[in-house]
C-alpha cells in the first residue's frame, strides 16, 4: 500500500522513534535482531537503522515515484522523496547482496508515531473516522516502490515477509494505506483506468459499509469511462490475494498524478498457505 513531501530528515530516524514509542502507544517495537535478513535470489532484507539507510530509501522512491511516473516532488533535498512523515516512519529496505544497492523499500507508520506526527498519511486523502476504534492495533505501509531492474516476485514477497513478521512480534494486526493507480491511459493524462479498476473492485473486493471511508478529493469515476476491459496493477492485485479490502472509492493525487484507492488488510484474513509461508502458523 503506497502510500506519497517535502521537509528534510534532520536527525536518524531512530532518533525519533526508537525511545517515545512504549509510552505513546503501550507497544514497544521490536525489530529483527540481526541487521539483516538474506532471501532468496541475492537480495538481503533490513530495516534502517542511520539517516543514510533512509536516504537510499528516498532515493529510489524518488526515482520511481518522479522519474518514472512524472511525480511532482518539491523536496529541498533533489532528487529524493521526502515528506513531513518520513521522520516517524521505520524504513524497510530490500538491497541487491551484490551491489548493496536499495532496490526495494516500504515505509511503516506505528500507532504511537500516528499520534505523534498528528496523523496517518492516508487521513489527508480520506476521511478515516470510521477506522478511529482500530488505530491502537493499525499500521500504515506507504511509499512502497520497486527499482525497475527487479520487478519480480522474490523482492515483494521478501518485502512482505518482513511487513509480517514485524506485525505478528509487535501485536498489531491491522495494515493500511493508499494503493496508486497512474493516470495514464493509451499516453495520455486519464481517469478511465482507475474508474474502470474501482468499478470491477467494487463489486468483488468492498469493505463492509461500517469501514469504508470518503475520499477528500475524489476521482470524478462519474464522468468517466469506467467500463474498459483493464486489470489492476500487480501490487493491488497482490495485496487482493492477500486478502485485502477496498474502503471506499478512490481519491484524486495530483502531485503524484495517480488516482489512490484506501486498503486495508488484517492478519485474520491471510489466507492460510500465505499465513504458514509468512508466520509460520
């Protein structure tokens, strides 16, 4: 879930979040205890721990997000994508063991960090009142993004591993966030994609009424052609598989110039062969 500006880290970012967490939420956070974890296919899994770790993250964020999908980034800091939450984030990154390289990355936003930065990322796209009984045991995954070189199952599923075991060893259950389509459709600037997606997802993948959300600057789906015969970008798909729902219908974020549809994926609902290959269990 993707989440998507602009002041710069200042300090590491566990400076931030390492101390103030138990007090802020009851949950500690626990992460792995060894500085990283190697998968399989030559990519080693970790958490950042330094300012740098996190500016690798931005980095590549910034490289898919505005180089690639023509975002518009207006961070002081060029080519990196930064925003006011990044600071209370913990910063998930899949690097090539070869080269080091960050090619993958999620950032993840915990309940106490929730309250200290005053909100999750997603309320400023939806009204989120409906989940306010959840946000003690509710994550939010945002900024997910893959270098192109390495669009392959391997680094999102180890990428999704780690988001699973940090879960289950910090007792939260809940994930949400913003999963973006591109407004791009036949190489032009379009809703008709995203409208199409939200009308097939509608029907087959909607939250109960008690949990769905409104956007604050909705697609206008109405107006337009919402019957094209499209599929969902692999990640939302991926997410659906896992067992995700759609919240509501999808906003409009024209700095990133993607339509965002809001998700929300609970561990109770994994089914169970991703639940044993994920935990165990």
């Amino acid at each position: 879930m993707s989440e998507h500006r602009t002041p710069e880290l200042t300090t590491p970012a566990h400076t931030l979040t390492r101390a103030s967490l138990l007090p802020a939420s009851g949950f500690g956070i626990s992460q792995p205890s060894a500085p990283s974890t190697t998968a399989k296919g030559g990519i080693d899994v970790s958490w950042a721990v330094h300012q740098d770790e996190v500016r690798q993250a931005q980095r590549l964020r910034y490289r898919v997000f505005a180089d690639e999908m023509g975002a518009r980034l207006q961070g002081k800091l060029p080519g990196h994508d930064i925003d006011l939450f990044d600071d209370f984030c913990e910063h998930l990154l899949v690097r090539d063991s070869a080269s080091g390289e960050v090619i993958g990355t999620y950032r993840v936003l915990t309940p106490a960090q929730a309250k200290r930065v005053g909100s999750t990322y997603s309320d400023t796209e939806f009204d989120l009142t409906r989940l306010r009984m959840m946000r003690e045991r509710m994550v939010e995954l945002g900024r997910s993004c893959v270098h192109p070189d390495y669009r392959h199952g391997g680094v999102i599923m180890a990428l999704w591993g780690a988001l699973a075991e940090f879960m289950h060893r910090n007792q939260l259950d809940i994930m949400i966030g913003c999963a973006s389509i591109p407004m791009w459709h036949n190489g032009v600037v379009s809703g008709d994609v995203a409208a199409s997606i939200w009308a097939q997802l509608r029907q087959t993948h909607l939250a109960p009424l008690e949990l769905q959300v409104r956007p604050r600057l909705p697609l206008p789906v109405e107006r337009m052609n919402s019957s094209l015969p499209v599929e969902p970008p692999a990640l939302i798909k991926g997410y659906l598989r896992l067992g995700a729902k759609i919240l509501g219908a999808p906003a409009w974020d024209p700095d990133f110039n993607s339509a965002d549809l809001p998700m929300m994926m609970r561990i109770e609902d994994l089914p169970s062969r991703y639940r044993k290959h994920f935990l165990g269990r």
